[in-house]
C-alpha cells in the first residue's frame, strides 16, 4: 500500500506532508528515538561538530521542527565560550577577586557570545512542540521561531552564517527552490549542511534496512502514535529523496562551492556540504 504520492500535485502534496507532521508533532520525539534506536542523536550531533559554530555565529536551522539542532547548537557555543572563559581566568591570575567576578559576570551573561539561532518550520504544530521544549529545557536567550516555507523563506539575502536543514528537505516539495533559497540568505563565505537519509551502498545491508523501514516502521507508527499511514510516508519519502551524488549535483546548481558529503552509518544518513562564496 502507498501512501500516494505520486499522481498528486505540489499542493496536494505540500497539505499532505503538512497533515502528516501536524499529526506526528505531539509524538514526534518518541517516534525519533524508537525509529533510529535513539541514534538520530549522534547524527545530529555529528552535524553540530561539524558545523564547529563559534560564538557570534548567526544560524538559520530551516525544517527546524522541536529544535534538536538548535538546542544542540546552543550547548555548543556556550561550550566554547566556557572554555574561552576558563583560558581567560587562568591568564589574569593576577587580576583582584572583585576584577574576576565582574568579568565572569559579563561573559555569564552574554553566554552565547552574540550567537543566535533562528528555527524555521512550515509547521504550527512542531514549532508549538518545540517552544515548549525550549521552555522546559531553559532555553530561550539566543532563540527564536519563525513560521515560513524553506522554498520561499521569509527573510533577506545575505543574513546567517549557516544554514541547516536535518531530516527536512526530502519533505520540501521543490527542493530546488529550498536550496536557492538557503544560497540567498546566507552571507557570502556562508555555509550549508543537510543532514538526511540516503542511500545504503551495501546491497546485504540495503535489504535489511529495506526489511525494517518497511515492515517495523509503520508498525512502531501505529502502536506508538496510532498513526500507520504518516509512518509509512516518512519511509517512502526516504526511498525517493535522490542519492548521494545527485543531491551534491542539485547542491552545486545552486551555486553552491566545495560541496562535498559525509556518508554516516554506511550511508543511512549523508551530511552535505557546501559554501556560498
Ligand atoms: N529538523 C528536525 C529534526 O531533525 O528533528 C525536524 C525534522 S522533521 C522529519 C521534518 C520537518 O520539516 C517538519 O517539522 C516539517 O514541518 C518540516 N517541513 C516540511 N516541509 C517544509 C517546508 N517546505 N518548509 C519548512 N519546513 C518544512
């Protein structure tokens, strides 16, 4: 059985999609975690270290959902500007008590250094879920929620220093269209990183992988979220989304430089990359 996708329109298509994560959204954490076997962590914080963000960087995560890359990008900075904060106190031991306190205070409250992460998603829901997941986790200084569709973003060119997009362009309807859009708005020496699903090279491991999408995946769907058919889409959309080299090809038709991918877990998942310059 398909979902059916495949006679519709882009709009029939775009409501689909929206209908399948307005469904998911309340569970779409549990589902993450039961799906990947909690591994979908490690990816994500693959694609974090490889971002490597220093503080002051402006971040656009589009697709951005309950805002996994963002918290995450968050711990990494504040990281980073511990540990500038630690090399400073040991540089001016000569500094008095009063002298070290204020300058702690300065950087405990600029703790982001200026950085700030923008989450962008189509949909109410995710974001709903995931500002309610910022505010139970305590974050909130560097962060903010922008309803707007990754083929026509709502903001100006040259904006952020990177873009990110995990697990959401392989729903974007005109994925062309997304990847002009995150040349647009990054600054010039910018950088795009894609963390999605892709293509297992292996043909014994393709099978097995090919046995639990299909067969294990809408089941845990429907007993976890009561929900077989969004399942069933996620795992189709999956089969469909181009491969490795092709996806790098659309990246580079958008102008983007020095694309590259990282194929992680065998190629379950592939980080792409590349620079406006
Ligand atoms: N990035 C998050 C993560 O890694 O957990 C969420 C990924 S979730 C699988 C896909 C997200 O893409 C959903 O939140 C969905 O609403 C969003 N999405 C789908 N089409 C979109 C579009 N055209 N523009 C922006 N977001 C979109």
């Amino acid at each position: 059985m398909h979902f059916g996708f495949q006679s519709v329109t882009e709009e029939e298509r775009r409501e689909k999609i929206y209908q399948v994560f307005e469904s998911v959204a309340k569970k779409y954490d549990v589902m993450n975690d039961s799906m990947t076997l909690g591994i979908h962590r490690v990816w994500k914080d693959i694609l974090v270290h490889k971002m490597n963000p220093c503080p002051g960087t402006l971040l656009l995560d589009v697709a951005g959902g309950t805002g996994d890359i963002a918290f995450r990008f968050i711990n990494y900075v504040r990281s980073v500007r511990q540990r500038q904060l630690q090399r400073k106190l040991k540089h001016h031991q000569n500094l008095s008590w009063q002298e070290i306190f204020e300058n702690y205070q300065k950087d405990k409250f600029n703790s982001l250094g200026n950085s700030q992460v923008v989450v962008c998603d189509i949909n109410r829901e995710m974001l709903k879920v995931g500002k309610q997941k910022a505010q139970h986790l305590g974050y909130s200084e560097g962060l903010s929620w922008v309803l707007g569709n990754a083929e026509e973003l709502p903001f100006d060119d040259d904006m952020f220093d990177v873009y990110t997009i995990a697990f959401g362009i392989r729903n974007v309807t005109r994925i062309d269209l997304a990847l002009q859009e995150a040349y647009r708005v990054l600054k010039p020496g910018g950088r795009f990183l894609c963390l999605e699903f892709s293509h297992v090279s292996n043909p014994l491991l393709s099978r097995l992988y090919d046995l639990y999408s299909f067969q294990v995946i809408p089941v845990l769907g429907e007993v976890i979220a009561g929900d077989w058919k969004s399942y069933q889409y996620l795992v189709e959309s999956i089969r469909r989304f181009p491969p490795q080299e092709e996806l790098k090809a659309m990246i580079e038709d958008a102008g983007f430089f020095k694309v590259d991918y990282e194929n992680l877990n065998f190629g379950i998942v592939a980080i792409h990359s590349g620079f406006k310059l």
